[in-house]
C-alpha cells in the first residue's frame, strides 16, 4: 500500500523564485495536511483540507504562502517569490477522520540561497 | 494556548535499558495524545494514540500513559535496541480542537550497541 508521496525530496533554489511543492496523499484519505519543520520552531501545522475543500489555514505565515488541493489525491504548497527564512523541511501527512492517526510523507527539504 | 515540552531532549543509553521519555501539555482538556517516531530524513510514523478515557496503550515493546488532570504522558520503552535510536514527538490537539496538533519538540534517542 503506498503511502503520502511527496515531491520532489530536495529543492534548492534562489530567493524570489517561485516554488512549488507536491502531495499525493493516501487514497480514501479525507483529511491532507501540510507542516513545516525548523529548529528553530519545530513542527508546526500550516493548513489542512477536508474532502479537497480548506478548513484553517492560520498557520500559513504570509501571503506568499498558498495552498490548494484541486482533487483527492493531489495538493500543492506555493510559495511566491521564496526567501531564505522558508527553508525547512514541509510535510504532507493524510489521515482518515480524527483521531484516526496521520500518515507523513518523507518531507521535501527546501533550501533558498 | 495550548504547548507541549518533552523533556529530556537527548538521551543516549546502552542497549538492553529500560526507558521512559516524558511530555507535558498546559491544557488538560484534550481529546487524545498520540506518540510519534522519527527518523532522520524521514517523515513521522504514529507508534500510539491514547484516547482522553483511556489511561494507557501497548505496542510491543512501548507503552504509553496518559494522565490528563495532571498534564502528562510517559512513553515507556523495554528493553531497547540500536534500531530505537530516532527522535520520539508527542503531539496533542489544539485547544477546544480535534483536527490540528501541536507537537513538543521531541526527546532525540540513541541507544548504542
């Protein structure tokens, strides 16, 4: 059974392009969330999705900051234009409904230069 | 506002030990706690989750306790072996929430041969 598959695994890129992250979550999973860890914050829950549709997005830092999930098994995390203090390591995870556990991709490790 | 330490943040052990990693979260009024382990560049798997009427759950070697009035969970680890060395995160859900968690820090372990 495949699990949370995330893309790419490393991204290395300058400030002020545009970069793209990617989710395949579980199939039959209704729940997508998307988390960012640091050192210095740990992890920290950014927004989730409930049946593709966005339910709280308050830990989205700033507006350059975007998330969508056209369908059931695609999601996307945008940021644009990157800067060096995005770096860290994002997380998809999927779950069927609470308190059902989640489920984390691998992570992609993004580096802005 | 709900936050949650885990305390020891390293811990380095010689195998065959008995161990008990502790977390702590300011608001008792939660629905449940689950325990995580991760690897290093790997994303989170879920060992256990203990719903707020339960006092404890078992996976083969872990065991883990909830007390909610006092604001703790032990996860205890028999008998440990090399292949346990990874970071260990609790996590509960946000305050008056179900589907958002705030994870601790995490107790980093290493167990050599």
């Amino acid at each position: 059974d495949a699990g949370v598959i995330q893309s790419p695994r490393h991204e290395v890129t300058e400030m002020g392009q545009e970069v793209t992250l990617r989710c395949k979550p579980i199939s039959g999973h209704d729940y997508l969330f998307w988390y960012r860890q640091t050192m210095m914050r740990g992890l920290e829950l950014l927004i989730y999705f409930n049946n593709n549709v966005p339910i709280d997005d308050s830990g989205m830092p700033e507006d350059r900051f975007s998330a969508k999930m056209p369908n059931a098994s695609f999601s996307t995390l945008k940021i644009q234009p990157s800067e060096p203090r995005d770096s860290a390591v994002y997380f998809c995870a999927s779950s069927l409904a609470p308190p059902q556990p989640q489920h984390f991709g691998d992570g992609t490790r993004l580096s802005i230069l | 506002k709900q936050e949650v330490t885990q305390i020891p943040a390293a811990l380095s052990v010689p195998e065959g030990e008995n161990l008990v990693l502790n977390c702590s979260f300011t608001d008792s009024a939660i629905y449940n706690l689950q325990w995580f382990r991760q690897d290093p560049g790997k994303g989170l798997t879920s060992l256990l989750l203990i719903q707020s009427s339960q006092r404890e759950q078992t996976s083969g070697r872990l065991n883990a306790s909830l007390d909610k009035s006092s604001g703790r969970s032990t996860l205890y680890i028999a008998a440990s072996q090399p292949g346990d060395s990874a970071t260990y995160l609790c996590a509960v859900p946000f305050s008056g929430g179900y589907n958002k968690l705030i994870f601790g820090a995490g107790t980093r372990l290493a167990v050599h041969p």
